[in-house]
C-alpha cells in the first residue's frame, strides 16, 4: 500500500508515540508495596496496583510561596496568573513567581468547620468579556451546612466580587462538617458539572443512591443553577432533574481529558478503595453499597460487595489510599508527560501520575514523595509548568529543568 508523502511521517509518529506510551507502562513492580487493608480482588487485570512508570525528563520542584492559608482551589487566569481560593473565605491571585498581588473579598459566609469553607473555583468560559467567576462552599444555616454554587463578577481592581448569586444548593442540608466534596468544571458548552458529597455521616451516606437528594452525586447545571437540558433524570418521577451521576463519596476530582472529551472523578474512599472513574451520563458508581474500601474501623462497608450488576466499575482503584485531593490531565511542555492524569495525595502525601490509554490506566508513578506534603489543588500553567498548593499552605513550581 502507497502512503502520500504528506501523511506517512504523521502516520510514523502516530505509531511511535502509540507504541513508547505502552512500553513506557508497566516497565516496573507497582509503586504500592504496602498491605491493602482487604483480601478483596479486582474486577479486572490492571484495575488497582498497576505497574509503575519513571520520569525521564529532568525536572525541578521549587516551593514559590509558603504564605496560602487553607488552599482548596486553583484555576488558571487569561494572563497566566493564578486564582487560588482560601478555606476561611476568601481567594488571592499570585503570579507565577508566587508573589500574592491581590486579596479578593466579598463572598457570602462560609462555614469554615471540618472540611468545609470556600471550596473549589473556576471562571467564565468567557472570563475576558464577562469576569465571571463561580466556586462552591459549605453554606452554613438553621437546618445544617449544606454544598453550595455561587458566582460573582470579579471588580476591576480585582479585589472583591460583585452582585454575587447563589445560583444552586445541594439537598438535603445537614448538621455535620464532612465531605462536601468539592470541584466544578465547565463542559465544552458552557454548563457546570458539580460533584457534591455524601456528607460521611453514617445516617445519611446512603442518600447517595437516593434520586431524590443530591448528595453523593455529580450534578450538571446551567450557568443559572438550571438542570441541563437533556440530563438523565429529567422525566423521572422523584429524581431531581440536575443530577448527572450517582453513587459517590467524596469527589475530590473532576475534569475532562483534553484528548477524549471524557469526564473522570476522582474519590476519596473509606479505608482503602479511593476510586478514578470514567463517569457516564446516568450512571450508577455504587457507594455506600458497593466499594473496594471497608470502614476506618475495619469492618465491611454494609454487605462487602465489590461488583454488583447495575452498578459502573472504578477504572482504577487504590487500596492503601492515596486520600485524592485533587487532580488535573496535564496539558503542559513535557511530552511524556502529555494528558496524563495528576492526582495529589493528602494522606499518601505524593502526587500520582497515572499514564491512561483507551481509557485504562497502564502505568504509575510516585511523584514528590520526599517532599512530606499534603496536596490540595493542581493545575498546568499557561508557562507549561505544574502549579500544586499544599494543606500547609505552600506552592510549589513544578517544571522542566
């Protein structure tokens, strides 16, 4: 067969960087080594402790400022500075030598407790016309905290935001400070996908596979807090029309892969059975019933079950945890590096770079490890360097040497 001379150096490099993605999996023992807290078994080859992967790009990881209080959310501005929001209430843009030039005011009252505050941010597909910013926090009131969405316009002097609007409210709320969630992510048209929490407490986790709550799910909303046209719940009678999946824990993760559209979640399991998944519209992800995970006490999570019918399988599983913070596809100038996934680890105080073909994770690997720290929030920069704040309120360049 004849190949046209424009087309075959594209078709060779296809080919090349296709198959050094698969050689460059599983080129060693997994990066796990330790006892998983269950003798539970996966439910395919490759769905946890997969074989790790080595950097061979030289790169350097810089601490750029030690002066955050309680990051949670990172986003990424127009001009490549960085908008990072503060637990307490408040959020700071820093450049990218970590120097905090502005402090911004203005949001509504956080409940400030646990794992609640100010959570995640993101802006405006439109920022450079419109300002927008929205971000989520725990919303205090009478009848408990609850997830909130709101959204403001960032001021001209960048230091407050105006006619700012709660535009949606998680159901039901609930007198307790755990697991919120949360990220938010806008789909290439311009509406926002919502992880919302179970809120961990025993008596109201299992309102995660309740169609008629939106806790423990992943929620799809327009710009307004409106249910997005063409959900999979709208219609059904007892469901709330904004939900987009079901079945989750502590989503500490959301994006979309650059390369596939595809929506990935990032969970924080029990003990052991922190999850990465594919998330389909209308999907079942099975918690509180179904996990690899068992409680912090060491019995079963209810039954034990792993693998139920109805119900959508993690594409990769992590047993002791990593504790997922946070995670990002990386998007930046180190090409092996190249729209692999970044999840930070707060309790396994590392970042893990999972290499992912055809929707498989296939290779892992430990990153930053001997730096101690608990990762909260990621993001690639518009330089092509890894920005990552710590709980300790440090952040950190990561970049090519």
């Amino acid at each position: 067969m004849m190949f046209n001379k424009v087309y075959k150096p594209f078709l060779i490099g296809t080919i090349f960087l296709a198959t050094t993605a698969t050689t460059m999996a599983q080129t060693g023992p997994p990066v796990e080594t330790k006892k998983a807290n269950s003798d539970y078994k996966p439910a395919f080859a490759g769905q946890t402790r997969i074989g790790s992967v080595k950097t061979k790009t030289p790169y350097t990881a810089t601490v750029i400022s030690t002066e955050l209080k309680g990051p949670w959310g990172m986003h990424v501005l127009p001009d490549g500075r960085l908008l990072i929001s503060s637990k307490p209430g408040t959020m700071q843009i820093l450049t990218t030598d970590g120097k905090i030039v502005k402090t911004i005011t203005g949001f509504p009252t956080v409940q400030f407790e646990g794992q609640g505050g100010l959570l995640d941010i993101t802006i405006d597909p439109h920022f450079t016309v419109n300002r927008m910013v929205y971000w989520t926090f725990a919303e205090p009131g009478d009848d408990g905290a609850t997830l909130a969405v709101a959204k403001g316009k960032l001021s001209a002097d960048e230091t407050k935001l105006e006619n700012v609007k709660v535009i949606w409210e998680a159901f039901p709320r609930y007198k307790g400070a755990g697991q919120f969630g949360s990220r938010i992510a806008f789909d290439k048209a311009g509406n926002l996908f919502v992880t919302s929490g179970d809120r961990q407490a025993n008596d109201i986790r299992v309102k995660a596979q309740d169609l008629g709550t939106t806790t423990g799910k992943i929620i799809h909303i327009t710009k307004e807090g409106k249910p997005v046209a063409g959900n999979p719940f709208i219609g059904k009678a007892g469901a709330k029309p904004e939900i987009y999946a079901y079945g989750f824990r502590n989503e500490d993760g959301l994006a979309i892969n650059p390369v596939t559209g595809g929506l990935w979640e990032v969970e924080f399991g029990p003990r052991g059975g922190d999850e990465v998944n594919l998330i389909k519209p209308g999907g079942n992800y099975g918690w509180p019933f179904v996990t690899y995970g068992i409680e912090y006490s060491g019995e079963k999570v209810y039954d034990g079950i792993q693998q139920k019918p109805g119900t959508i399988q993690p594409v990769y599983y992590w047993d002791p945890v990593l504790s997922p913070g946070c995670m990002m596809f990386y998007t930046g100038n180190i090409a092996e590096w190249k729209n692999n996934m970044f999840v930070g680890g707060l309790s396994g105080q590392h970042i893990a770079r999972l290499v992912i073909k055809n929707n498989k994770v296939v290779g892992e690997e430990s990153l930053l490890a001997d730096k101690n720290e608990r990762w909260r929030c990621i993001a690639t920069g518009k330089d092509g360097a890894i920005y990552a704040a710590t709980d300790g309120g440090k952040l950190y360049r990561i970049a090519k040497q």
